[in-house]
C-alpha cells in the first residue's frame, strides 16, 4: 500500500498545473507594475479601512456561520503534535472556517 500511495502521489504531482515562474526583484518595474494593479483604479478616491482583525474576520467569516462547527479546527489542530492544521485538513473544514484558519495562520 505505500507504493501505491507514492504512485498515487506522484501522478497526482504529474497531473497539476504547473506555472512558470518569472522572479523580478522587488525594485524592478515588473514588480512595480504588479504592484500597482493591486490598488484601485478609479483615480485619487482612497478607502479608510477603521476594522480591527476580531471585527474583520467575524465580517468575512460571520460568527453564526462558524458556531455551527466551532470545534473543527480545534479537533483538527490537536491531531498534529505541532499544533498546525495541514492543508489537507484546511480542505476538509467548511468554507467559512478555511478562510478563517487561511487569515489566521
């Protein structure tokens, strides 16, 4: 069976996308460019962002929503000795608490 699951591993691997990747340092006008399309673009209007991280996060997760499965990512943190959740775990939970552990951690 452990040969099996490094096959299965393996062509797993093989079958994902692979993406070239292009490093430009941090300075260079690539990255500046890429940068910029990050903010908004309609002119010189700014957005005040006043939300604290508790505030934030019961915004995008609510709390009525993670209150239903509140012991997930509990449960699955205490099966790893080292207290973190693997992204195999992380897959597992519901929508809500995957962003929350993905904003947390």
């Amino acid at each position: 069976s452990r040969k099996m699951s490094f096959q299965q591993v393996e062509q797993q691997q093989d079958e994902e996308p692979w993406t070239t990747l292009a490093y430009h340092s941090v300075d260079s006008d690539e990255a500046t460019s890429e940068r910029q399309m990050l903010f908004a673009s309609e002119g010189d209007q700014s957005v005040t962002f006043s939300l604290g991280q508790e505030e934030y996060l019961d915004l995008v997760c609510p709390s009525e929503q993670l209150s239903e499965d509140s012991t997930l990512a509990a449960h699955a943190a205490e099966g790893s000795s080292s207290g973190h959740v693997s992204l195999s775990q992380i897959k597992s939970m519901p929508f809500p608490h995957q962003v929350r552990e993905h904003l947390i951690r």
